[in-house]
C-alpha cells in the first residue's frame, strides 16, 4: 500500500469547505495540522470533517512539529509567496488558492525556490477542470479553423462579507484571474500586451473598482477581450462566463452550459453559408476543486507536472499584474 501522505492546511475560512470535501473523501492524504489565527475556527473545521488534526498559531510551528508532506494554503493572496516560500523550505510540495502571488517577481522566486527543494508548487484553478470548459476548448480547438478573437463576459452582483468590500482592483486581483486563466486555457496563447479600464459604477457596493474591460494581444496573434462587473444585478451570467470565439473556419458560444455554434460550409455571397453544431459536455468523475487537488497529488506521488504549476500559472497572473497596471497608469502595457 502506497504511504498515506500528510499535509498541513493553512486557513479555516469558507472556502477550506470545497478543499476538506475533497481531501476527506481520500484515503491516501491525511490532514494533521490547521494554520489559523483564530483557534476556534480551526477547532469547527476539525470538528466537522472529524479530523486527527491539531491546531497551530502559526505555519512554522506547525512544519516543525508535523512534517508534512503537502501544504494546502487557503490564506488572503497577498500571504501565499511567504507562506509558499516557507513550506518549500521546510521540503513541502504546496498548492495553494488563487491567485498564486500578489506579481510575476514573487511567482518567479517561487518558481525558483521549487526548483531549488525539487517540489511540485500549483494553485487551484479550477475552471480548467469543469465539463463545459473542457467541451468548449475542443470545440475552439477544432471545430472553428484558427482562432483570432476570444471574447468574455462576466457579470455577477455578489454580495460578500469581508476583505473583499474594501480590497483595492477587487474584481481584477480576485476574480478575473480564473477567466484570464480560462482564456489561456481554451486558446492554448500567452499574454503579450493589454489595455484595461477600470472603474467603480455608481450603486457599487465596494470601495474599488469593481467593474472592468481589457483588451489581450495573445501570442498566436489572436485577440482577447474581457468585460467584467462584480457589481451587476440582474441578467446574471455563469462564475465561468459567457464566451465567443471567432475563427477562420466560424464561430463557437458558450453560455449556461450550452455550447453552439456555426461552420462556415460556402463562401461568396453577402453572408456565408454556415452549418450549426453543438457539443455535448463530458461525465468527469470528481468536482472541479476535488480535480485539481487529485491532479496535484498524483504527480506527487508519480511525478509528472500539473497543468496549473506555479511555471504556467505565472502567464495568468501576470494578465492580472499588467491589466492592473494598464488601469492605473491609462496606457497599453507590454507583457514581460
């Protein structure tokens, strides 16, 4: 029998909900230890999933005394490089939510200290592993000719409680890294340059900018566009949005689910003759966030490179990074 590995998770807010799902339905991953500054939080989550955990104050008491094998780093994004760089220290393979880093220099000294322990660092994004984006992938891939426009919509009136009403680029640091991650995903490009307007529309119940559009030149010379609002009400897109991808041979939608298209089959006239298909989304076996950690833990224990590994996952922070930049400074920004 394989060694059960252990792991120490760091956080005990909301969202260790989907990772604690997840991780107890395993029975090659233990977790020993919980990282949080407010002990009665730790104390509910060990109680709920019935874990042989311990609590600790703080994460380098909590590696010394367990050693374990894995950390999960559930924490506020502007903690992962530290906690990332501390873990990797102690000889830990990490994976950690989104988004990876608060810039592209502190992923880079990741990615350095990684390959210095010789551990796997990835984070959780888990659109990649949803049916619908892979279904919608292919169908880009395959269905349409050469790529050269991506658009994305994103528009959700969420209400939280917490960092997020009074964090700075909220909609842009927290949220569109999962879209501009999905976009590299589905078109298989990288970031050159981007142009990005941010703003806070009146009626907005957060204290940053809130709303967002940029403009991606992408390296195979396609072009990517994200419009975004976390203060929209009514007519609700998905949390994955609603896409469009424009190539040579047609064009190909994704909303609710439901992806439909339409095949050039005859040129020449006014307009081209089309031919209409759909694509049926695939029966996967576990849930996005039970996916990606599942991912991260057999190359663990098999080797192998996880598709959201800190060395891929830079090039989505780093459209986050510049779009920032854009926004403040009004300018179009080279992607380095």
């Amino acid at each position: 029998m394989d060694k059960k590995l252990t792991a120490v998770l760091i956080g005990a807010g909301g969202i260790t909900q989907r990772w604690l799902e997840a991780l107890t339905k395993r029975d090659d991953v233990e977790v020993v230890g919980i990282v949080e500054l407010i002990q009665e939080r730790a104390f509910k989550r060990i109680s709920e999933f019935m874990l042989n955990s311990k609590w600790y104050p703080n994460l380098p008491e909590a590696l010394e005394t367990c050693r374990p094998d894995l950390v999960f780093d559930c924490t506020l994004p502007e903690t992962h490089c530290g906690n990332a760089l501390t873990a990797l220290h102690f000889g830990c393979h990490v994976l950690s939510e989104k988004p990876i880093a608060e810039s592209s220099a502190d992923v880079r000294e990741i990615i350095a200290a990684a390959k210095a322990a010789g551990k796997i660092h990835a984070v959780i994004q888990n659109r990649r592993y949803l049916p619908q984006i892979i279904a919608y992938r292919d169908a880009v891939r395959h269905d349409i000719g050469t790529l050269t426009t991506l658009n994305s919509d994103f528009y959700m009136g969420a209400h939280f409680e917490g960092f997020r009403n009074t964090m700075e680029h909220v909609l842009l640091l927290d949220m569109a890294i999962h879209t501009f991650d999905q976009a590299r995903f589905i078109s298989g490009a990288d970031p050159v340059s981007v142009y990005c307007k941010e703003w806070n529309p009146a009626g907005s119940w957060y204290q940053h900018g809130a709303s967002a559009v940029a403009i991606f030149n992408m390296s195979n010379g396609m072009v990517f566009t994200y419009r975004g609002s976390w203060c929209s009400e009514g007519c609700n897109t998905t949390w994955e949005c609603d896409w469009r991808a424009i190539g040579t041979g047609g064009s190909v939608c994704l909303q609710n689910k439901q992806i439909y298209g339409e095949k050039i089959l005859e040129r020449g006239s006014f307009i081209s003759k089309t031919e209409p298909f759909t694509r049926e989304l695939p029966e996967l076996p576990l849930l996005p966030h039970a996916a990606c950690i599942d991912e991260f833990i057999r190359c663990v224990k098999n080797g192998g490179v996880p598709q959201t590994n800190c060395e891929d996952n830079i090039h989505s922070l780093a459209m986050v990074e510049y779009a920032i930049r854009s926004a403040e400074t009004n300018q179009t920004i080279t992607i380095k």
